[in-house]
C-alpha cells in the first residue's frame, strides 16, 4: 500500500515538479523524521537527497527507508550553508523548518537553496505567520521572533507577516503562493496556525 504522507502541501509542490522537464533530483531541507516526504517524491521516480542538523531525526528518517526498500540520502548537513555544487539540483524544498531560526538565518537558509538551484529549478518554501496560535509566547528577540520549546527543547521560532517573505523572493518567478490559516485538533486541544507557502522558480 503507498503511505499517504501528512505534509499535504508538498503534493502541489510534486506536481509543479511533475510538470517540468528537468532531471529528476531533488534537495530537501529539513528532511528528518518518521514519516520523511522525500519518500513521496521517491514514489515518483526522484533521485532524493537530504539533510538535517539532528541526527536522531535523520535515524528515523533513514529507519522508514530501510523498512521501506527505499533510499534517500539523507544525511546531516547545515541549510545555511549547503554542501551541493552551484546550480546543480534541479527541485530543492524545505518544509516546516526554515522558520526555526532567527530572521537573518532564514534568509542565509533561503539564498543557499537559490544558489543550489538550477535555472528554471523549482523551489517550495514555507513561512510560519503571525496569525500562528504560539506568537508572542517566550522570550521576544525582536521583530517577531521567540524562543519557545518543541519536545522541551529551546527552539527560535521566527513569525512573518504574509506579505513579509516576499523579498527574498524578488529574484525569482512566483508561481504560486498561499496564505494559511487552519485549526486542528493537537493533544486534545483546538490549535490555531498560520503558514505562508511559496513556490518559486529560478530566472
């Protein structure tokens, strides 16, 4: 049976992809946990390549391959400063991860994946917003930007307005962009979050 994988956005990012007629490698950022996404576009025949910072959720991650029969590199590596060759991955994403540092970093984050990125690659990156339930919570370091804790570990979490994620994007062809506010149910409670999704192409 094929997984159905919980990062749904990503499925519009995969058929933007799909669309395309570029060789079939792809970068992902973040790319640790349970139920990675990279496995999605394995699914569909892409050469996968990963990185994390955490090497427990890099285990997990290679854990689900393994039982899985699937490979998909992923290996620890920093966002901020990508080991890839300029120009050389044609489809590059991070998913739920660039915003869990501070403001400048994501934009280090976000110019290294444009520097890996092939011309007419595609990339899909995503932005927590100030309509997010947690923002204000914890030590404020400024322009939207708290220390909160995920799994009782200290983690930064940077907020942006909508429209906020813009510059670093005015480089490149956007072709599309969504504004996200949803509300589920999270440990018995109903939570309330806020995303900006952005998937953009190299001029």
């Amino acid at each position: 049976m094929v997984d159905i994988f919980k990062q749904t956005p990503l499925y519009r990012y995969l058929m933007y992809c799909n669309e395309t007629e570029m060789d079939k490698n792809i970068l992902d950022c973040g790319a640790g946990g349970d139920t990675p996404p990279l496995a999605l576009f394995a699914q569909y025949g892409y050469i996968t390549h990963g990185i994390d910072c955490d090497m427990e959720q890099i285990n997990l991650a290679n854990t689900y391959g393994q039982e899985h029969s699937v490979y998909l590199d992923i290996r620890q590596g920093d966002m901020r400063q990508l080991a890839f060759d300029d120009e050389s991955i044609p489809f590059v994403y991070s998913y739920n991860t660039v915003f869990h540092m501070r403001k400048s970093e994501v934009k280090q984050s976000v110019e290294e994946m444009k520097r890996v990125l092939k011309p007419n690659g595609l990339m899909f990156v995503n932005f927590l917003t100030v309509n997010d339930f947690r923002c204000g919570e914890g030590p404020d370091l400024g322009e939207n930007q708290y220390e909160q804790f995920d799994d009782d570990q200290p983690v930064i979490h940077s907020y942006y307005r909508s429209d906020e994620p813009d510059s670093l994007f005015s480089d490149m062809e956007v072709l599309y962009k969504e504004d996200r506010v949803l509300e589920r149910i999270f440990n018995g409670e109903r939570i309330r979050q806020g995303f900006v999704d952005y998937i953009v192409k190299k001029i």
